[in-house]
C-alpha cells in the first residue's frame, strides 16, 4: 500500500515536496523515484540506493524528500 505525501514511510522517512532546487538541499538528502528508488546527495554527486553515483539525480525523481536528521 503506497503512503501519502507526508506521512512517514515504513522505514520511519518523512518524505515531503520538495520546495527549492535539488542543489539547495543537504549532504545527506534523499531524492524519491518514481519507481521506488532513491538518490542520496553525497559530495560527489548523487548516489543511487543501490550503488553507483550519478552527477545528478535521474529523471524520474517524482518531486519529494526526505532530509537528513540533524
């Protein structure tokens, strides 16, 4: 069952819409997909839940993120 814009994930992430450019956002962000994924914002670029980093996040980013805890 998918969960609604706001409410916390079943991993405890507080995923919200984002509200600036991606570049604005923390070290430590992450940036939701479409298809379930996500990017986290390293200094190196954007790394895929899975592994490899990109220079940016892809182009199913769907608009939402969970900030890192302080």
């Amino acid at each position: 069952m998918e969960r609604k814009i706001g409410e916390r994930s079943y991993l405890n992430e507080n995923w919200i819409k984002a509200d600036k450019s991606i570049s604005e956002y923390p070290i430590g962000t992450k940036f939701k997909s479409i298809n379930g994924g996500y990017w986290i914002k390293t200094e190196r670029g954007y790394k895929w839940c899975t592994g490899a980093t990109f220079p940016r996040v892809g182009g199913d980013y769907m608009g939402l993120v969970c900030l890192p805890e302080k």
